[in-house]
C-alpha cells in the first residue's frame, strides 16, 4: 500500500470516491437491468402473470426509485473510500495476500460476514419499522408497494448511512480478503436486485429445499412490501423463522407462482395483502 498516494488527502478522496461510485452505479444498471430485460421484456408471459394479478407500478415509479438509488450509491462510494482511507492507514483487517490467511478461511469469511450482516440487517429492519422511524427513515423505500428491480438500492439517506455503515465497522474486526469483499458487495447487490423482481426466478417448491426454505427471494420480500409486519430478512429466513415474523402467506404464494403462472393469483394476493 505504500506505492499508493495518500487516500486521506482531499483530492485523492474525491477519485476514489467518484471510481467507487462509478462501480456502484454500473454495477446496479447492469444487474437491475438485466433482470428488467429478461422479465418484463424477453419473457412476456412473465409480466402477462403481473397482469392477472391486476398490478400495477406508480406513475414515474421506476425514475424515482433510479434517483434514490443515485443518492445512495453516493453514500455507498463515500464508505468505500472511508474504507479505503482505513485500509491504508492499517485500522481494517482486509488483505491481499492469498498465504496472509489459510484458503479454508476465505469461504468461511464470506459465510461469517453474511450472517452478521443479515443479524444486522434483520433488527436494524425491525426498528425502522417503528412508526416514528419509518416516517422518517424508511417510508421512501415502501413506496414501492409493487417492487421492482429498480427498488433495490431505493432509499431514504437515512437509511443509506444505516446500510453503509456495516462493512467499514465489520472490517475492523473481521479479515477478509479484498476479493471476498468484492464478491460479497456483487451477491449483496444481485440478492436485492432479485429480491425486489416481484416475480419468482426460484423453481416450484424450492421454499421447501433443504437449501431453498433457508433463502430470500421474489415471493418473500414481495410479502414485506405489501404486509409491512413480516420477512424483515435480506438474504436467510432464519431470522424471520425464530421470531416467527415470516409471512403466513408465504408458502401458498410461492406455490401459486412458481406452479400455476397466474390461475388463481388473483386470488391469493389479495390474500397475502391482507
């Protein structure tokens, strides 16, 4: 690190910042974008099953959710190159050397660091849910009652810093090598994206896989924005199981939309909006 220039000066934190940005960004239209081609573009009968369902998205909605996730991938790219500042003045504990740590720990890492951010996430969630910090806090990203790929990154700045804060805290405590970070930020980003598709990618009766009843996805978070009371996780239902805040809803809705393709899916979101 001591052939870099000096992170900390004003003028170096700016490009780094600006370069992080740049990557949130593109990162977020790619990903985001490709889930809106290939689901409300290359697979019509995809959205037809929306149709059946008689929803519908806000006027303007896809532009707003676009210009909240602009303010927070900014937020996103000044915690990095805090990060970055920390890093080189030795406070984190990221790495770059493959031997500084044995290859066994480099999963198990990752799998750490994705459980504490899902503890994290998971209460941080069930206090922003409080009506007094919702209005203030939250209130932007439910907006979106009907998600999109767009809504992943939608948030009030509030919750922005909230959300950016974690990685820089966790680094402090936890080694990982800078391409587990990199990986991890990459499924942060594709597990929101396809969390707020509103259309079911996962196969019929993955809910109740060995591996899939412990996932997030389209069906379940989908119940958040319409319940407001369950499914506070981001990646693993864990959480929502022991507290007993997974939907009630949940397992009849994903059954109706990974079998059925729209018979009956009337029916049974007008029950799980209940």
């Amino acid at each position: 690190m001591s052939q870099l220039p000096d992170l900390s000066q004003p003028l170096w934190f700016l490009a780094v910042t600006a370069v992080v940005f740049a990557i949130v960004v593109g990162r977020y239209f790619l990903i985001a974008g490709l889930f809106h081609l290939a689901f409300y573009r290359w697979q019509p009968q995809r959205w037809q099953q929306r149709k059946i369902s008689n929803k519908a998205y806000k006027k303007d909605q896809f532009r707003k959710e676009v210009q909240w996730s602009m303010i927070t991938a900014l937020l996103f790219a000044v915690a990095g190159a805090i990060m970055g500042v920390l890093w080189q003045k030795g406070y984190t504990l990221i790495y770059t050397d493959w031997a500084a740590y044995p290859v066994w720990w480099l999963p198990v890492s990752l799998g750490i660091a994705m459980l504490l951010h899902e503890t994290y996430y998971y209460w941080l969630h069930r206090w922003m849910h409080h009506p007094k910090v919702f209005r203030i806090v939250h209130k932007v990203h439910h907006d979106s009652n009907i998600t999109s790929p767009w809504t992943a990154f939608s948030f009030h700045p509030l919750e922005g810093v909230l959300q950016a804060l974690f990685l820089p805290l966790l680094l402090l405590v936890l080694p990982m090598h800078i391409y587990v970070l990199l990986l991890q930020l990459t499924l942060m980003t594709f597990s929101s994206v396809i969390n707020h598709l509103d259309i079911e990618v996962y196969p019929a009766k993955f809910h109740k896989h060995p591996l899939g009843r412990w996932l997030i996805g389209a069906t379940h978070h989908s119940l958040h924005h319409k319940q407001f009371k369950y499914n506070y996780g981001l990646y693993f239902t864990f959480w929502d199981k022991w507290k007993k805040t997974e939907s009630p809803s949940y397992a009849v809705l994903f059954e109706e939309k990974t079998t059925a393709a729209g018979v009956g899916h009337e029916v049974v979101q007008k029950r799980a909006g209940s």
